[in-house]
C-alpha cells in the first residue's frame, strides 16, 4: 500500500498465504464456500486471469454485464482523480481488485472467504488482500478515497450501518460505489426477492445461507447519503437485450455524505 498509514496498520498483522489475516475464520466463510462450490463458482488461476472476460464459463453472460458495470467503475473513478486508495469490499477472487490497480489505484480487497483470498494473492498482482470485516474489524479511519461493493453489498444486513461503517472509513469527500446488486424498487419486490433467495438456499441444501443473503431497496440507499445513481435497469437495458447483449438487472449507484 502507499499510503503509510495504512500500511503501517497491515504490517502488524500475520500473513498467511499471502493474504493479511485480519479476522478469525466464521461459521459464514464455511457456509458460503460451500455455497460456491455448489454454483460452480470457484475458478481455475487461469480463469482468474482471463476476467472480466468470462466467455467460456457457463455464465459468460453474466461476466459481460460485470465487465460493462467494471468499465463504468473505472470510468468514474477517472474522474475523481488519480491514485485513489480503495478498499473492496467482498473481492472475492481479486479480479476487480486488479483491475483497479491497474488502472492506477492503490487497493486494499477484503473478503471473507479465505480460499479465493490466497488465489487472488497468488494469481494477482499489484493489491494488497486480507481476510477481514468491513464492520467488526480494526480497519483505519479516513484514509480511503472510495469503498466499492461489487456483487457483495447484498450479504450485509443493515444498509445504514454499512453505509455509516464505510463513511467513518472515508475521507471528507469519499464515495461508496454500490454495483453488482439489484436494489429493488419496492418493498413488495424485496419481499418477494427475500423469499426467492430462501428457495433457492433451501433447494441447494443450504438453507442457513439464506440468513445472509439481503433483499436491499433503492430508497433506503437513497435515505442514506447524497446518491447519484449511474446505471439502473432501464429502456437502454431493454434495447441491449433487444440486440443480443446481456440486460443488467443491476443498479449502480454511488453514496457520499450529505
């Protein structure tokens, strides 16, 4: 890491792996490893090289809505400035994480799940990975230009105090960027979500999974902060899907200070 601080504050725990342990292992880790085993999810180090580009996995459509939701994280970072310090939340894999590096930016990727954090470790270059918590963990405060959740804002129950946790760990004028999630329009939806999630949990034979697993709503993210949204299912979506590019059902959103 380059900034200092921040740096100073990782050295004074172990590393495992390459991997900067920060938090205990949890019941949750165990549970969502399995979880992604079962989905097909964990991928070969080649694999991990090859993202965004998915073409070839048995959901390559998927990766091409995260590869477009990537090129717009990028983008809009481009415009805040150079060298940022951010910190990802739920990396998973390390993909965005280094793509982030390689767009010029200083990266901390946490996660819980320690398997893809020593894969990401060992194919990745550039971040820094370590297995920690965004709310229970010592992370240091003021120091991070942007926080991002991509594909990982979902697993956190309590938007308000996720959202709160992520301000006290940003600079005066840091963003959030929430990407990767559906945040649904009402609360119909998101009950209706809710129990899709726990079906689906209970038909894969993981039903306690489903306890982690958040319907969030757009307004409540809007009731949060000062929110610019940058992408929405939308006409646009519709129009892709008309000719043969995968439709989003993602929003994008990012979350500043009031």
């Amino acid at each position: 890491m380059n900034d200092p601080i921040l740096a100073a504050w990782l050295n004074d725990f172990p590393v495992d792996d390459g991997v900067r342990i920060v938090a205990p292992p949890s019941a949750y880790e165990t549970n969502y490893g399995r979880v992604r085993t079962l989905e097909r999810r964990i991928l070969t180090d080649e694999q991990v090289r090859q993202l965004p580009n998915g073409e070839g996995l048995w959901n390559a459509e998927e990766w091409r809505i995260r590869e477009r939701g990537a090129a717009r994280l990028t983008n809009a970072l481009d415009k805040v400035g150079d060298g940022l310090s951010v910190l990802e939340v739920g990396c998973g894999n390390g993909w965005l994480s280094a793509l982030l590096h390689q767009a010029g930016h200083d990266v901390l990727g946490i996660d819980a799940f320690t398997e893809e954090l020593v894969q990401a470790a060992r194919v990745l270059s550039g971040p820094t990975f370590a297995r920690a918590d965004v709310i229970s963990s010592p992370l240091p405060s003021g120091l991070f230009d942007v926080v991002v959740f991509a594909a990982s804002f979902q697993y956190f129950g309590d938007a308000a105090l996720t959202i709160a946790r992520c301000f006290d760990l940003l600079k005066p004028d840091g963003e959030v960027h929430i990407l990767d999630t559906i945040l649904y329009r009402s609360t119909a939806e998101a009950r209706a979500a809710t129990q899709r999630s726990k079906d689906y949990y209970d038909g894969l034979g993981c039903p306690e999974m489903a306890a982690h697993y958040h319907a969030h709503q757009l307004s409540t993210i809007q009731a949060l902060g000062k929110v610019r949204i940058l992408s929405t299912p939308n006409g646009m979506e519709r129009t892709l899907k008309r000719f043969g590019r995968p439709s989003s059902p993602f929003t994008h959103v990012i979350v500043q200070r009031q």
